[in-house]
C-alpha cells in the first residue's frame, strides 16, 4: 500500500515506515503530524481525490528539523561592477511514515 501526500506545495509518495525530507514544518520533534492525501493505492486499486481523498489518512512522526548543505548563490551585472555572494540553507524537517489508513466503507 503505497499514498502520495501534498505537503510544502510539493507532493511524495509514500510508504509505511518511509523517512522523507520535506519543507520544514512548524512542529518539534517527536510529534505526530498528519498530511492531506492526494491519491492512495489499497486493496481496492488506485482512489484519486478531488483535490484530496477525504477516506484517507497518513501519519508521520517528525524525526528531526534541521537545514541542508549550504549552497552558494552569485548575482552580478556585466559591465557594472556590480556583484553580490551569498549563501542559503534551505530549512527541512524529517518525517518517518508511521501509517497509511484508507476506509473503504461508504456511507451515502
């Protein structure tokens, strides 16, 4: 069983016990946190949702938040004398997939 979750405008699938790296949220670690779920892929075949599939839940437990490598970025205008070096760490909080839950009964 396999779902593709939305969190920080980008979309992963996932697995059960999974460790993914994703924008960093606003929890600390060792809490649970739950992702809005885009497609899930059970017993009964793909469900797709619009946008997402409401029967559907996945739990992570946040692992650690931290920052990547440092990258170096350089702006400059030609003939200008004009330049500037920075550098940025991008911000990501590490997620282990805990459960992938999809109820199949519907109730209409």
């Amino acid at each position: 069983m396999y779902a593709v979750i939305e969190t920080g405008g980008k979309q992963y699938k996932v697995q059960k016990d999974d460790e993914i790296f994703v924008e960093k949220l606003a929890t600390e670690e060792g809490e649970t946190v739950e992702f809005k779920v885009v497609a899930v892929h059970g017993e009964n075949g793909i469900t797709l949702g619009s946008p997402y599939v409401e029967n559907a839940k996945v739990f992570g437990k946040v692992l650690k938040n931290g920052k990547g490598k440092k990258i170096t970025v350089f702006t400059y205008k030609p003939k200008k004398s004009c330049k500037r070096k920075m550098g940025h760490r991008q911000p990501y909080t590490k997620v282990k997939i805990d459960s992938i839950f999809e109820n199949t009964d519907k109730n209409d």
